[in-house]
C-alpha cells in the first residue's frame, strides 16, 4: 500500500490528539487497539494524526475527541484538511467516533467560542445549538448495544438531521436536550459521552470493532485477555448506576 | 467599629460550631460574617500596611506560599496567611476572624494569601493585591472549570487588578500573554527553567500551553538543575542549592517561584542564601512527597490533583517502587481526569482502593498495569495493603486524591488540617 502498511494491518487513526482530546477522548483509540491486540487481531496500528498528510489511506476506524471551546475554530480548520478522507472512510462503511465538540464540527452547523452558529463539515445531517446552561455530570443512554454510562460536559443541544438515528434515549442526563442522546448515520456515530466510553462501555466498543473487522472479512474473536477489564467496567458502571438510583 | 458586631457574631458561631463538631465547622464562621458583613473581608484585607500578597494558578499555590511565608518570619517579617484548606472566601473570613481584633483588623503588618483562581478573580473586585504571583494554568478540575482559557482568563483579571508588580512562570504560555497585555499596568518579574531542565522533562512540565523560548537567566529566577531533591537555581546573577520539600521538578518550579517572589517582597533586604537554607528545612507538605512511620514500616504519601500532576509524580517516583497503592475518591466525579495519563511504568499496583476504584482499575489494565486487587472500600483497601509483607526494597507508597487523602489520614489516625476534615 501508498502509505507503507500491510494490507492485513488493523488500522485506528486519531484525529489532532494534540487539539482534539480535553477529556481523554483520544484514549478511545487507544481502547480500540488495546481490545484488538488482547483479541489476537494481527498488525494492529494506532496512528496519531496531527498533519493532513499524515491521514493513512487505509484506514479501519477513525476517532474525533472533542477540544476545548477556545480551539474550536483552529480544530476546524484541521478537520476540513481531511474531510475528503472522512467522506471516504463514511462511504466506505468505517466506523468514525466523534466526541462533543469534535462531533458539532463534522455536523451542519457548530458554535464559535462566541457562540455564534458556524457551517460545519456536514458529514453528519443535524446541527448543534446554544444551551441555556452547561451541564456537567453523569449520562447514561439506553441503546441496542446495552445501557452506555458516562459523563457529560457542554452547553449545547444537538437536533438529529434527515436520516439520523439518535445513538439512544437518555436514562439519566441531558444528551442531545430532547431525550435522545447521540446521532448515527451509516458508519458514523455522534455523542456526548465524553473520555473512554469505550473502555467503561466494553459491548459497545465490541459492536464498533466488530463492524471495523468485518468489512474486510475479517471477525473479532472473543479475547479472555479483555475479561479482567470487562470486569473492572462492569465494576464501574454499576457505580454509577446505583449511585444515581437507575 | 463599623465590623465589631459581625466579627462577634463571627466568634460566636466558631464557638457553637465547635462545641457541636470538636476541631470542625472552621468555614462556616465566614459564611456568616461574609453574609451579614459583606464588607468585612475587603475591610479586613485592606488593612495591611505593608500590602497584600496574593498567590494563584492551577498548581503549587500552597507549597510556594508555605515557601514564602517561611523564607519572610526567616528575614523577620511575620505575615497572616491563610491555611490552603482556606483559599475561597468563607474559609479565608474564617481565618481572619480567628486572628483579629475586635475591630476586625490583623496586627500582622502583610498578608501573604494563596487563594483559588475562581475566587481570586472575584476578590480582586473588592481588594487589589500588590504583589501577584501567578504558578501555571493546567488543565484542572475539569468540571468545574471546563477549559485552560477559562482559567486564564481569571488570572488575566487578577493581574489587571494588581498595582505593583506581577510575578509570571515564564514557561507558561498563557501566562506569558498576560506580561503583553495592555491592560496590565503591574511590573512584571519571571521564574522559569532552563533548556536542560526542561530536555530533562520530556513529557514536559504539564502546562497546558509552553512557550517557545526558555527565560534568559538575567531575566528573574531560572531553575537551572534538579536531582532528586536537590535543585540549582539562578537568582540575580547568584547561583545556590536548594533542598526540595519533595522529589520532583514541579516543587524545584515551586522554590523558583518563591524565591522570586519573596525578592520582590523583600527587596535590598533579600538574602538569597538564607532563603534556599530556609525552603531546604521545610517540612514536606502533606501528602506531597510526604514520609510517614505506619506501625514500624516506611510509607511515602503522593497527592495527584489534576492529570498533569498526576504524570509528574508518576515519573517522578522511584524506580524500584514494587508496593503501590491507588485510592481514588469522589472528588474525581468524571473519570475521564485518569486518562491524559501514562500509568504504564507502575508496572504493578497492589491495591486500588476509593470510591472511583473501578474506574482507576480500568485505566490501569489499559495501560498493560498489573492490578493485584480492587477494594472500593477505602479503609479495607488501606488496612490490606498495609498487612502485605514489608517490600524487598524501598517503601510501600500511597498515591491518592485529594478526598482518599483526606480520609486516608482520619482513617490512619494521622494530623488532618483541622478545615480539611
């Protein structure tokens, strides 16, 4: 291949981590390519992208955290560097995971840090919007990969667009402000679940993986290695969930 | 006598809080004052002949003020300062009324005051600091301040605020943006490190933002060298040794900064030799670096506030620490704070204990960390770890946050500070 991997590599690529990772959201990669690695997936490769040009052609999965309000405008600008390489990644059916703010920036429209309402990259169909307040807390979403559990920290609403699907509806929390939380489209997953999901939320992450393997005929096989963490997070997100009386 | 009813009243609920709660209940006499004297705590402030100091940023405030405060009563000059339990507005009204006089003045003729961002930037609407220190911006307590510029921007507001002179860490880039600013009418004075230093720290110095160019070491005081406990640093052309209340280059950042700032204070009068002698005999501050005796074994204590300095004391830790525990308690409520952080050198964690217990476990097992078992239960997780066999080399160590510390300590039957509690 052009960019120097084996056609059998196992590729996750992370968006602009120097930019794009206030609350840990990068380490949903790093999950990925762990989980991988325990499942015996061959030449897995965790490529941190901070240059356009650094995009690898063949990619598996593709992971946007979310940047602080202040960069927001800078962290567009690198977005639309590679938007030709997420449409590619969106049409070719690879599973992209896009955090807070790096999710409004890849939708109709995202707030400026003056809260004034910008085009974004449009690769999902719904637009973000200014909420009275910031919310800062637990959420915890309903959805058909099992009750998700996370926190959550923004002050915006998310209005699902023409043939999105909300990831769930809320149990506890804000999400999107209507009681979805989240916006799926094709290969493409939205949400304010903020830091490692992925890791609190093992089903969902192997769902996501799941996908990213079969659709070069490959399959994720079940990993003893994961079940020290599963358990951990199955440890945590009851926590939560009793803590908050769910 | 305008404060002398509300400074009794402030006496009284102090008495009845702690007849009700023994050594408790130290904010809530400020709570009252602040609330049927709005005016006393500026009043209060503002009667210190020889001026007002004040200390913020995300990280350090209370060891350099502790560095400060010793390095002034060593040059003769007592100064009222506040605990750093103290450093928003109730508790620091508290601590005031616990030293004035019925007038509700101080006889202490300076205050040196560590005070948290959020708070600082409203209290400088009311009193104007003479000399201001400012640390470093990190990314801290993520939920209640959502990002860095936030942050800035509030030290920004404290420094517009400060007539004398403003001491910057000039490594920090948001910081540095201050020293331009047109709004600052302050003299600004620097700390900072040197080129090797910082090649020493190649994860960095956990800033949110560094600046490109290193401090020229005429231009205030430059960290040049730090082993282990011992720190070099370069003060108006002099250079000196400084023994560090703990391993770590954050606390030689921390000694730099002090004794900058009690130059500032001290001016013609400043003996720099003195200083270093004096930060060199502090006692550790608590939990950070500290080393304790636990029934007849070695314990060393480590407090992670933020993630930053979360990887600091990570890599600052020995090599060969083979027992560690990690208690992680309810001030983390989102646990995403655990995971900006390489935790892969603690190879093996004997304990993970806290209420966010399993939340630190999960970060650990995907970082490739050993974890021998998880105790949510902080008492059982400490009371477990202690009963191990004492390790073949070094000493057990303890890294907690700020809340496990807390009840750490009641639970070991260690000193607590008495707001802490």
């Amino acid at each position: 291949m052009s960019d120097g991997t084996e056609r059998d590599a196992f590729v996750i690529a992370t968006l602009f981590p120097s930019i794009l990772n206030t609350n840990g959201d990068a380490a949903n990669a790093r999950v990925l390519a762990q989980r991988a690695r325990w499942a015996g997936v061959a030449n897995v490769s965790l490529i941190e992208v901070e240059h356009a040009k650094q995009m690898p052609r063949d990619v598996d999965f593709v992971v946007v955290g979310a940047c602080s309000e202040p960069d927001v405008v800078r962290a567009h600008e690198r977005l639309a560097a590679v938007q030709p390489a997420l449409e590619a990644a969106g049409t070719a059916g690879v599973p992209v995971l896009a955090v807070g703010t790096g999710w409004y920036l890849l939708s109709q429209r995202f707030l400026t840090p003056g809260r004034s309402s910008e085009a974004g990259l449009g690769l999902f169909s719904g637009s973000a919007s200014k909420r009275s307040q910031r919310i800062s807390d637990d959420l915890v979403v309903d959805t058909a990969y099992g009750q998700l559990v996370g926190y959550e920290n923004h002050s915006t609403d998310y209005r699902l667009g023409q043939g999105e699907k909300p990831l769930g509806t809320v149990a506890y929390g804000s999400g999107n402000g209507d009681g979805a939380e989240g916006a799926l489209t094709g290969s493409l997953v939205g949400t304010h679940l903020h830091g490692p999901i992925l890791a609190r939320n093992p089903s969902f992450a192997d769902h996501l993986l799941s996908r990213a393997l079969e659709r070069t005929g490959r399959t994720l096989p079940t990993s003893a290695r994961a079940q020290e963490a599963d358990r951990f997070a199955a440890n945590a997100r009851s926590a939560v969930t009793t803590a908050l009386g769910l | 006598m305008r404060y002398t009813a509300a400074v009794l009243s402030g006496r009284l609920v102090r008495l009845l809080a702690r007849i009700r709660k023994p050594g408790g209940g130290s904010a809530i006499p400020g709570l009252v004052v602040n609330t049927i004297a709005p005016g006393y705590l500026g009043h209060a402030l503002k009667s210190f002949p020889d001026g007002l100091v004040m200390i913020s940023g995300s990280a350090g405030k209370s060891t350099i003020t502790k560095m400060v405060v010793a390095v002034l009563a060593a040059h003769g000059v007592e100064v009222f300062t506040n605990p750093s339990t103290a450093n928003i507005a109730q508790g620091l009204t508290s601590a005031l009324l616990e030293r004035s006089d019925l007038r509700g003045r101080v006889h202490q003729r300076m205050a040196v005051l560590e005070l948290d961002e959020g708070h600082g930037a409203a209290l400088v609407e009311r009193v104007q600091p003479d000399i201001l220190l400012l640390t470093n911006v990190m990314v801290d307590q993520i939920d209640r301040f959502h990002d860095s510029q936030m942050v800035a921007d509030m030290l920004h507001t404290m420094a517009e605020a400060t007539g004398g002179t403003v001491i910057l860490n000039a490594d920090d880039a948001f910081l540095m943006e201050i020293a331009g600013a047109p709004d600052v009418l302050a003299a600004i004075r620097y700390f900072g490190v040197s080129d090797e230093v910082l090649a020493a720290n190649p994860r960095g110095l956990g800033y949110t933002a560094m600046t490109d160019v290193r401090l020229p070491a005429e231009d205030g005081t430059l960290l040049v060298s730090v082993a282990a406990r011992e720190a070099e640093v370069v003060h108006a052309g002099e250079v000196c040794r400084v023994t560090l209340p703990a391993r770590g280059v954050h606390y030689a950042v921390d000694a730099a900064a002090a004794i900058e700032t009690a130059a500032t204070i001290l001016g013609e009068s400043f003996d720099l030799a003195l200083a270093a002698k004096t930060i060199g005999s502090l006692p550790p501050v608590f939990g950070r670096g500290e080393v304790v005796e636990i029934g007849g074994e070695t314990v060393e204590f480590i407090l992670v506030q933020n993630p930053a300095s979360y990887q600091l004391n990570l890599d600052s830790m020995e090599a060969n620490t083979e027992q560690v525990l990690l208690a992680v308690g309810s001030d983390v409520r989102d646990p995403s704070y655990l995971w900006p952080v390489d935790t892969s050198g603690l190879g093996t964690v004997n304990m993970v204990t806290g209420s966010k217990a399993w939340d630190a476990a999960l970060q650990l097992v995907y970082d490739g960390v050993a974890v021998d078992r998880v105790e949510p239960d902080l008492a059982a997780g400490l009371d477990a770890f202690l009963a191990l066999p004492k390790p073949a080399v070094g000493h057990k160590t303890i890294i907690f946050t700020a809340d496990a510390m807390r009840r750490t300590r009641v639970h070991l039957g260690l000193s607590v500070n008495k707001e802490t509690v």
